[in-house]
C-alpha cells in the first residue's frame, strides 16, 4: 500500500492499516534504519496525571500539605 506525503508533512494511513490496529489516536513515531516506524500508543488520562505530576517534581509532603490545607479551608467555610 502507498501513502502520500503532503506539502504539510501529513500521512493519511490506509483504512485497512487502521482497523488492523484498532481505534487509537497517538502513535510513537520512530525513524530506524531508514524506516518509519509507528506504533499505536493509547494514552489513559490517569498517565496524562503522572506525566504532570512528575513534571511538577512534587515530594510526598507537598501533597500532605495540600489535602491538609485543602481539609483545614474546608472546615472554616462551614
């Protein structure tokens, strides 16, 4: 099967390719050995979370900190 490079370097991947892979949004794109290589990535919100999380180098304490500051507002609203 071919596929097409456009001007804006988009691929539009054959139908039969896509359903052979089931319904995914992402793919890893790797270049090796002259090839291209995609390989179906399902993203779960909850890695989307650790991503950020990690992002933001937060140590155990700081999230102590903020449910007990969270619980403490919660407490004076009432």
């Amino acid at each position: 099967m071919l596929a097409k490079l456009t001007s804006k370097n988009q691929i539009t991947l054959p139908k039969s390719v896509t359903n052979a892979v089931g319904a995914v949004e992402y793919f890893e794109v790797q270049a090796k050995d002259g090839q291209i290589i995609l390989t179906p990535v399902r993203i779960q919100r909850a890695d989307s979370v650790r991503a950020k999380l990690a992002e933001l180098d937060l140590a155990e304490q700081d999230i102590a900190d903020a449910v007990a500051w969270a619980r403490q507002s919660k407490r004076r609203s009432k």
